[in-house]
C-alpha cells in the first residue's frame, strides 16, 4: 500500500528518511535534503561571498554529492563561490585509477575545472609501493597522513580560500568513537568541528557533517549522479573498521545515535589541566604539524631510508631506529671489517633473501626521491634537529649513499649490522 | 608460576594474560587499589555516614566484602567510615540475597522499591526485611517498560541515581558509595555518547559525581571484571547473576563490543578509561550553572551559544521534513527565515516539560523526547536574530 509524503504534497512517498523517520516523496526528500545542507552552510558560517573553494573530490558517493549539491546551492542561493575540483592520486591500482575516471567524469558533468595531484609526483612513492614496504598493516597511516597534506599543497596551487570535504555524519560519528576507544584526546577534541584550520593554514570545512550516509546515497541513486563505490583494497585491516562496525549495529538499533554521537562530541571537552599538543609549521616542509617535523615528513623520511615503520607508533621507537641506523653508517664509515662471525652464519640466508628483496625499493629509492628531497631542500632553512642529525638527502652526495645503504638497512632490521659485508 | 610479587612458586592467579599473583598478593593488591582510590581523594573525614549501594551483582558483592574487610583492621589501616547500606527492589530473589548477606557482616540494609521513583512521600522501610508492596506505586515500572530499551536503560540509570540521592538524605549521609568497575565505566562512557549525553561524562564515570549536594563516590573504578571474578573465587562469595539491561539496547551492544574488542586489543578498556578522565564540559556551558538543571540528571543544560549543534541540526530536519517544497521552493534567500517562524512549535514541550513539569506527568512525554535525540533537554532559546547571521553575512 502506498504510503502518502509526509509533506502533505500530495505524491506517494519513496522513501523514509533514516535522519528522522519521516515518509517523503522524491521531490520532498531533495528538497529536505538540499535546504538542509544549505542551512548547514549559513548556520555554520561556511564560506564568504566571492570565495574560491576547492572539493576535495575522491569520486565516492561523498564528493560526488558535495560537489553537486554545491553547484546547484551555488546557483539557487546566489553564494557567489568560485568551485573547483581537487583530487589526489594515491597511485592504488585497482581503486584510485578507476575513481579519478569519476573524477573527471564530474568535472565535464558539473563544469568545474579540475586539479590532480599525485602522491607519485608529491613523495615519491605511490601507495603500492609503499604497501609493498610496509605490508598490509598500518598502510592507511602513510595514506592519510599523506592525503592531508597533499589536500594542502593542492588547495595552495590553486589559491583557494578554503577546501570542502565530504565528510559525512556517519564518518564524523565513527571517528569520535575510534578516537575514544584509542584515546586520542587531541583529535577528539577537534574531530567534530564543522571548520578547521588555525591561523595561517587553510580551512577545511564539512558542508555535509549533519547529513546520513544512507541519505547521501539515495539521493545519489535517486538523481542518477555518476560515483564510484569500491572499497579501498587495502582498508580492511584498519582499526577503524571496528568503530565502523560498532555504528554500524548501533544505527540499526537507534538511527539517531548517530548525530547523538556528534552532539556529544560538540558538548563535551577536555580538562584544562590535560596538556594538548599546539599546532605549528613543520620546520621541514612548512606545513600544518602538531610537532617540530610533521608526520608526512617522518614517514617519508623512514620510507626512503628502508626504515618503513618508523613513523608508525612511539617516537622514542622511532629515536632508537634512527640511531641505530647512524650507528650502522657509522660503522660503515670506518671500514671496519666485521669479526662477529657466529651470528653471521646463523643469519646468513636471511641476509641474502633481504638483500635481493631490497632490490627494487634501492632503485627506486634512489631515483625518485632524489629529486624530492632536492625539491624539498629548497623550499626550508631550518632542518629539524632529529632529521637534521640523520639526514641524508641534504647532498646529492649523501642521497646516493643512502641508496646504497639501503641494502644494510633491512639486514639491520633482521637484527644484525655487521654481517652484510661478509654475507656479499 | 611463580608470583610477579613475592616470587612465592603457587601463583594461581593470571591477570591480563601474562601477569600471575598468588592469591595473598593478588588479595592484596586488590584492597589496596580499593582504599587507595578512596584515599587518594582525601574526601571523608573520620567516621563519615556513607551509603553503600547494593545491586546484589558481583560488583556490589565484592565491594561489600572489600568494605567489611576494612572495617574489621584494627591498625591505622581501618577504613573510618560509617556505612550503611540500601538496596533497590527489583527481584525477590535478589532482594533476599543482598539481605542474607549483609546480616552475614552484622550490616544494616534498607530495601527500597524501585517505584518509590514516582511517591512523593518519603518512608524508610524497615531495615532488613522486604518492602511491602503498594499497589498503586507499581504502575511506575509499567510506564518505563513502553519505553524504547535503550531509552529504558537510560532512565533506569537516572532513577536509580535519585533513589540514591533521596535516601542518602533521609539517611545523613553526605557520600554514596556504587560498585562500577572499569569495565562498566568504559562501556558507559561509550553508551553516554552515543546517547548524546558526552557533556555529562565526568560527572557519569568519573571517581566523584559532583552533581548534587551528596557526592557519589566509585571506589572500584580501578577494579576489573577479571579481578572480581578471582576475587570471589578466593573468597567464595556467593553470586546470584542478573541482569538490569534490556536487550536489543545500545548498552548491551555497547557492553558486548567492548569485552569482545578487550579480548584482541587488551589495553583498550583501560584506554578508555584514561580518555574519561580527561572530558570535562564544554567551558563556555560551565559558567551558567546558576539554576539551569535539569530535573531529571542534575546536569547542567547546554545553553545554545549560536553555534550550530547536531541538535539543531536534527531539529531543523525535522521541519524540513514537514514542509512543502512549493512554498519557499525557488530561489527563496528566505528559507531560514521561514522555518524558524515554525521552530517554535516544533517542540512545545522541551523547554516547559523537561525541565519544569512535575514528575508524575513528564514521564511519558519524556520519553519520547529521550529516544528523539533530543537527550540533553535543552530550551530553545534561539535567538531570532542569530538564525539570520549567516544569510545576512551572504548578502553583505
């Protein structure tokens, strides 16, 4: 039997909203919709009239919707906003190359101009590369860490006042749950802001923050927009996947949970007397950081000295790693002929395995991140004092010793420095 | 095994998969971490009348050993407090076995009738010895049991604690005394989040509900659902299992999930634990404490400061939902404008019932307003020239 559009319009309805429960029609429910987000926008103070803001588009459902949905608010509501398109090309075969042909698809639809950026060009590495080094655990760290400020660079080429993300209530809500459950006080705190971004930096802004996942896809699926919807192939092993699954049971137990969580989030804040981390510029690349370098740098760092896990888990891990790395350089150095012969025989076919393993990501190591580092080099004077001790790409000289060093590396890891030149 | 403390060879005690104790040490250790929580917070002070809530579950069983214990040390050790004990009604069963055990200690135990939420008389019931039923009171439970579970689980927390609170004042005491452990904690913070209720947090699973007047203390806050077990393993207590939750809640969910995800990540109760610690309330909602509570929780009512919150954002859903299209469809600048004319009718009841109708006749209504998301009953005090502020920042 069909159920009349809760509007009183007169239409049956479609559908029922997730949000409130409410049977609406398919013209009522955009509309619900579409004035929904743009009270988000006013209410929250978004953008200026005259803004140049930059989508950060994935091709997903997300994006595909904000961008769309900007366009027509856009046009509707007279904002007066210069949009365009920003992608990053994380280089996931399988994934990312299928969802940039949505990108572009988007970009003739809607008429926005269109900017890739790709981590390739930006690292040096594209994420299977690094997948191949870091393995199926804690690879979404180098990808996020490196999406945001790849969106950074790309929102300072094109000179945008602000960059909108797609974000949507359901992600917003899990990401207060996971930063619960692994007490990260820092991103707790700012993970719901509608708008971040400090004093010289550019603000991001969530246009969709109050809008349900489930919505954002009938809407697509009703007005036929164009999205990719594959998984990431490597997600699965995230933690986050817990903190998804968990609002995932709860949402079909009590579909309001969801911006409940968000409301907790917005009213509740941390003791004056916990010590937070202050955001700053990362001395070496001159991007946001919470700390003297930033994460994107430490973990490229790590990937182009074979120390892949160094930016992964405590820094003093990461002190330890670095310096028994000098100390292998060191020894390398002085030409010391290594006398340790028993564990060199013990260990001796692992070395070899390592050695041939290590051949790929020697040369690539060595070209590519050449011209970055130098790229990088430019652009800072001051070098962070940890990497300032270690760092080897300051030189052409010395980056061509950290290729050749990377052999070491790995035997390194496997617990024995000494042995390499015996095991050759 | 051999003992992490004493090195005494029978340890029979395994906490955290990789820690043995022998049970001396691990007896120990557990009155310690109880007697250091409360003495670390230098709060009583000698022979202070405390009231020691009783569930009759493994929590409370402990806690009145561990409370026993401490009374019977006749060093500077003894715990100087003068307790007394309350148990709400809910099982027979139960209510018997929580008497039975306190006549055990020689303790004094008063069991009130959970409906005792609705009278507003007061009538200590004799100690000891089951309350009799009053007929009329019992339609209270009926009222609750239509409610939503989780809805129904919130609410049953929240009259248990004003049970607590009305009884320590008919009683003199200044400190009540519940039995969360760790675990529990974790689970509410999270069940605290997800109802919307995050602002209330430090006052929901930290040490100390400052709320009211009289303080609830958790004393076994550092105690963990592993501990307890060998606890009354040791000390052979006798356990009557029950359970208060409703099913197909977000707090069984919730409680289900954390001991599933302890089981592969073994620091995360703790971790979330340390995270509850930090919370506190939005500071600009701290200043205007003066008489905006909440009747029902005692917490302080998030006044909106123009910023915009899910709760609006919900709220504004809901009239979006109502409206029709076709009278502010095209290119209208003035859509806020419009629905904030109809804003006020919207809720007619947030602000006047939740806060100021008398408790007999909010119940129902409540409820509703409690599984809408609308959990922190707060006023509308939206001011009508704010909602304009961003459509006019727009056109300037």
């Amino acid at each position: 039997m069909p159920v009349p559009c809760r509007t009183g319009c007169g239409n049956n309805a479609v559908l029922k909203r997730p949000k409130t429960g409410d049977a609406l029609c398919k013209e009522c429910f955009y509309w619900a919709f579409e004035t929904e987000i743009h009270y988000t926008i006013t209410k929250g103070e978004l953008f200026n009239k005259g803004d140049s803001v930059a989508i950060a588009a994935s091709g997903g459902k997300d994006s595909t919707v904000l961008a769309y949905i900007l366009k027509t608010l856009n046009t509707r509501y007279d904002y007066g906003l210069n949009l365009m398109l920003l992608s990053i090309d994380e280089g996931i075969t399988g994934y990312r190359d299928d969802s940039l042909e949505t990108v572009k698809q988007n970009r003739d639809d809607y008429e926005m101009p269109l900017k890739i950026l790709s981590y390739k060009d930006l690292y040096g590495w594209t994420m299977d590369e690094i997948v191949a080094q870091i393995g199926r655990k804690n690879n979404c760290t180098f990808c996020g860490v490196f999406r945001r400020q790849a969106l950074d660079r790309g929102a300072a080429l094109l000179d945008v006042k602000c960059i909108a993300t797609g974000h949507n209530a359901d992600d917003i809500a899990e990401t207060v749950l996971m930063n619960v459950l692994r007490g990260d006080i820092a991103r707790l705190k700012r993970c719901t802001a509608i708008s971040t971004g400090s004093e010289g930096t550019i603000p991001r802004v969530k246009p969709l923050k109050y809008t349900y996942e489930k919505e954002i896809v009938m809407y697509a699926h009703y007005k036929k927009l164009v999205y990719f919807s594959t998984e990431c192939v490597f997600a699965p092993n995230a933690y986050r996947g817990h903190a998804r699954a968990l609002l995932k049971d709860m949402e079909r137990i009590r579909p309001t949970c969801i911006m409940d969580i968000i409301y907790s989030g917005e009213t509740m804040s941390v003791k004056e007397q916990v010590s937070l981390p202050s955001q700053r510029i990362c001395s070496r690349c001159n991007f946001v950081s919470s700390q003297e370098v930033c994460k994107a740098c430490v973990l490229l760092e790590g990937l182009n000295k074979g120390l892949p896990k160094l930016g992964i888990g405590k820094t003093s891990k990461a002190k330890k790693m670095l310096e028994a790395y000098n100390a292998r350089q060191m020894q390398e150095n002085s030409l010391e002929q290594a006398t340790d012969l028993e564990d060199t025989s013990k260990s001796i076919k692992d070395n070899i395995k390592d050695a041939s393993n290590k051949c790929n990501s020697k040369n690539c190591c060595s070209g590519k991140c050449k011209s970055d580092a130098s790229k990088q080099q430019n652009g800072n004077a001051k070098i962070n004092k940890l990497l300032e001790q270690y760092g080897l790409d300051e030189s052409p000289s010395s980056q061509k010793l950290n290729g050749d060093l990377s052999d070491d590396e790995c035997s390194g890891g496997c617990g024995n420095s000494s042995s390499m030149p015996i095991g050759f | 095994m051999i003992c992490k403390k004493c090195n005494n060879d029978e340890s029979t005690v395994l906490l955290r998969k990789k820690d043995y104790y022998c049970e001396k040490c691990f007896i120990n250790n557990t009155n310690h971490k109880f007697r250091a929580c409360i003495g670390k917070n230098k709060l009583f002070s000698s022979q202070e009348n405390v009231l020691v809530c009783l569930s009759g579950e493994e929590g409370s069983t402990v806690l009145l050993n561990l409370i026993s214990n401490g009374l019977c040390l006749e060093n500077h050790k003894k715990l100087r407090i003068n307790p007394i004990f309350l148990h709400l009604y809910n099982n027979n069963d139960i209510a018997e076995k929580v008497i039975e055990d306190c006549k055990k200690h020689d303790f004094v135990v008063y069991v009130v009738n959970i409906s005792d939420y609705m009278s507003t008389t007061i009538d200590l019931p004799e100690p000891n010895s089951l309350p009799k039923l009053n007929v009329g009171t019992n339609n209270t439970v009926n009222i609750f049991n239509n409610l939503p579970a989780t809805a129904f689980n919130d609410m049953f927390i929240k009259i248990k604690r004003t049970l607590f609170i009305k009884y320590a004042k008919v009683l003199h005491c200044n400190f009540i005394f519940t039995a969360e452990t760790t675990g529990s904690l974790a689970s509410s913070l999270l069940s605290s989040i997800a109802l919307g209720r995050g602002s209330q947090v430090e006052d929901d699973i930290g040490f100390i509900d400052n709320r009211d007047d009289i303080k609830i203390v958790r004393p076994m806050k550092d105690i963990s659902k592993e501990e307890l077990h060998f606890y009354i393993k040791i000390k052979k207590l006798n356990i009557q299992h029950h359970y208060d939750m409703k099913k197909n809640s977000l707090q069984v969910l919730i409680n289900n999930f954390v001991s599933d995800l302890q089981e592969n990540f073994p620091s995360t109760i703790s971790t979330v634990c340390k995270t509850a610690e930090k919370l506190g309330v939005a500071s600009d909602n701290a200043d205007n404490e003066s008489n905006h509570k909440c009747k029902i929780c005692e917490s302080v009512l998030n006044i909106p400061d123009g910023r915009l919150t899910a709760l609006q954002a919900t709220d504004f859903s809901r009239i979006v939902s109502l409206q029709k299209p076709s009278k502010i469809n095209t290119h209208d600048k003035n859509v806020i404008k419009i629905v904030q004319e109809n804003q006020h009718s919207m809720f007619p009841y947030i602000s006047a019932a939740k806060c100021v109708k008398k408790k007999g006749e909010g119940v129902m209504k409540i409820g509703a307003v409690t599984e809408d998301a609308s959990q922190n009953g707060m006023p509308y005090y939206d001011d009508p020239k704010r909602l304009g502020k961003g459509e006019k920042r727009q056109q300037s």
